[in-house]
C-alpha cells in the first residue's frame, strides 16, 4: 500500500502539502493540488485517517445532533449538511437527541467526545450552558432554536411570521373557528407559533378558545380522542393549523377517518408527499435545506477562521405555499371540491 510520502515524492511536493490537499485547505494552488491528486489516484493512496487524528487531535468530521433524523424537517437538515461536507470531504457523524431533555447532555457530550471538528446541533433542553467549556475550541452552530445560556451561532426560521401567515390565511379563506395543534414537548418553536396564532387571530377579530388547542401525544389514537373533543363542541372549528410537520402527518390521516367533518388543513412545515395527497396539504415552508446549508457554511466559516467577527443570530424567512387542503375539507369524499364554509362565532 502506498505512503504519504511516495505520493509526496511523486507529486513533488513536500509530505505536510499532500496532508494539506487531504484537508481541501483552501490556500493550496490549483496546480498543486491536481499533481497531488493525480500522485494519489495513481498510487491508489488510502489515507489512514486515524493517525491523521492522533496528529492533530481532532477527526476529519463534524457532528450533527438534531431530535429525530426521521423527522422530514431534521432529514433534510441533515441531508443539506452532508452535501456542503461533502464537498470538503469531511464525514458527518449524526446522532437523534430524542425529545426527553434530560438525555440531551450526554447525548452531545458523548459526539463532541469523538472529537469531532464542529458541531451543528437542535437544543431541546432549556439550558445549553453545559458547552461553555466546549464552545472554547469546537465551533458550534445551532438550528431551529437559539441555544440559551449559551453564546453561540444559530439559525432560526421566522416561526412568528409564519405562523401568523397561517393563521391569516386561513381567516381570509372564511375560516373563524381554527384549531391549533401541536405535540406535547412544548418546544419555544410551538410556544411562539402558538402565541403567534393568537395574535393573528387578534388581529382578525376573533376571539382566542382554549378549547381548540391541543398540546400533546401525537399517536393515531390521540390525534383522533383530541379531533373528536373539537367536533363535539357546540362551535367545532372548520380548520386545523398544525404546528409541525411531524404533527400534520398524524393530523392529516385523523381527518381521513373522521370522513363527513373533515377540516381545512394548513402545515407549519413542509414534507415529502404533501404535494401528492388528495387533498394536497397547505403549508408554511422552512426550507430546511436553506437551514442546513447555511448552518454547514457558518461551521466551516468558523472552523477556517476562528476570530471572524460574524453575526450570531440569523433568521430565515418562511413562505406560504398554498394547496388544496384550505379550499377542500380533508376528509371529504363527495368527489366534488368545496369551499370551507365559515363557522360562526
């Protein structure tokens, strides 16, 4: 098997410039780096990436720690990460945090411990002060949620305007009962939705009901027992603004079965299908591939250069992209579209 060297030798250059191209370091010229990638593609060089770590005390990698790779929102987080890695043929090591607070700590201790280059990380607990003594030497940037106690990098989407882009929507489609779901962990990215939906239906001139707010478990039979509530009231709601993608897909089959009193149906967040389904799913966009690749250029910006004064907070616009679900109640099956009739208050 070749060494670093007999592919220096080949390449003419010195050993530390081949270990320079291997990094994709930036100030190494064009020409140089095709003789040393053509040394290598030559010798069938393998680097072996674990004395590079013990050289330099750190893996060619960076972690990524986010609630629930399944989630369509966090899937694509990830997604977009790994592509600009890709790009600077570092590795991404992702790890799911779960939704139980108290497991967040150990959870991103335990990746940081891989001594991994950067991290790129979801909060779920209330306090990230835990990484003070981590953020000193691994750059760190936060998605979805800032972190708290904790001064670092974050990029957020805007969850007030969006939420109260929802919300307005669906009162200019006629809409004055609207139910607000969400799960139970209560993250500050439902609170402000929440708190954004009243204010949107302040501002309509309609009076905010608890009685059509659910918080909580987003199993079938949840979702089904907290639909059923809102059909008994004596003014049922006519439509749903789902907090989260993740909650739209346990929403959107609960209205199915429900049939004859399905509800106009707007998501915060996008994700795979919603274009595809009958009807096809309203929704505010995120577009977490935006988040993912700006987070991953952030890290590599603050890996390249540490003392680069950068603005801390970034937060990314959101968009309404507008389907069938507002115009045809979900769960309808007249064959016929129809327009959502009003509620009255």
């Amino acid at each position: 098997m070749a060494t670093m060297r007999e592919v220096a030798e080949q390449a003419g250059v010195s050993a530390k410039t081949v270990s320079r191209v291997l990094r994709n370091d930036r100030y190494v010229s064009d020409a140089v780096r095709e003789r040393v990638t053509a040394a290598i593609t030559d010798l069938k060089y393998v680097p072996n990436m674990l004395a590079v770590s013990f050289r330099t005390g750190r893996d060619d990698a960076i972690g990524v720690a986010v609630p629930d790779i399944s989630d369509p929102f966090f899937a694509q987080i990830v997604h977009s990460v790994e592509v600009e890695a890709r790009g600077r043929r570092t590795a991404v090591i992702v790890t799911s945090l779960g939704y139980q607070p108290e497991f967040e700590q150990g959870t991103v201790e335990a990746l940081l411990q891989r001594q991994v280059s950067g991290l790129i990380a979801c909060p779920i607990s209330r306090d990230q002060s835990y990484l003070s003594p981590w953020v000193q030497r691994t750059p760190m940037v936060f998605v979805d949620r800032a972190p708290t106690r904790l001064t670092a990098d974050c990029v957020i989407e805007d969850d007030a305007g969006g939420a109260h882009l929802a919300t307005t929507h669906l009162l200019e489609e006629g809409h004055r009962r609207i139910a607000f779901l969400g799960d139970a962990h209560r993250a500050p990215t439902t609170m402000q939705r929440l708190e954004s939906y009243t204010a949107a239906l302040a501002d309509g001139g309609v009076a905010y009901d608890d009685r059509l707010v659910y918080l909580g478990d987003i199993t079938a039979s949840a979702i089904d027992q907290a639909l059923a509530r809102f059909a008994g009231l004596a003014k049922p709601p006519s439509a749903v603004f789902s907090s989260n993608a993740r909650c739209t897909l346990a929403v959107y089959p609960a209205l199915q079965r429900r049939g004859g009193d399905g509800m106009a149906l707007i998501s915060f967040g996008d994700f795979p299908m919603a274009a595809s389904l009958e009807p096809s799913v309203t929704v505010i966009d995120q577009d977490p591939a935006a988040v993912g690749k700006f987070a991953a250029e952030r890290l590599f910006t603050r890996m390249d250069s540490p003392g680069k004064r950068l603005r801390r907070r970034t937060v990314l616009p959101v968009s309404l992209t507008e389907r069938d679900s507002c115009k045809e109640r979900v769960g309808r099956v007249t064959g016929q579209r129809r327009s959502p009739s009003a509620s009255p208050l």
